[in-house]
C-alpha cells in the first residue's frame, strides 16, 4: 500500500489515504510548495470503567500517560 501522496491525489482519494494509515500506518502527502502532511490513526485510549472491568493488573500499556 502506498505511504506518500501527491496532495491532488490524496485530495481526490482521501478515504483511500484514512484508510491506509489506519491498515499501514502514517502516510505523508507532499504539498505543492513541498511541504509534508503526515496522516496518522491513533486507536481511542480506554476508558476507566473498560480499564476497572478487566480481570487482572493493569498493564502500562493499558493507560495514558
């Protein structure tokens, strides 16, 4: 899957480009002047009644820090 965009292309086919970064990971999208956009998806953190109503210790992983 593609990992850099061309701004037109991304602006035309920007599902294509949400849905890369959240299957592929950050996907960057060269702006005409030759700045970069970097598109990330980052999963929604736990709650803390999902976190209390798991069995077992909370993992570092498990919270925000």
């Amino acid at each position: 899957m593609k990992h850099s965009w061309q701004r037109d292309e991304a602006e035309k086919h920007i599902g294509e480009v949400l849905d890369a970064a959240k299957a592929h990971g950050s996907q960057a999208v060269v702006d005409h002047l030759g700045g970069l956009f970097t598109i990330t998806f980052e999963q929604p953190k736990a709650t803390l009644k999902e976190l209390f109503s798991k069995p077992g210790p909370l993992l570092d992983d498990d919270l925000d820090s």
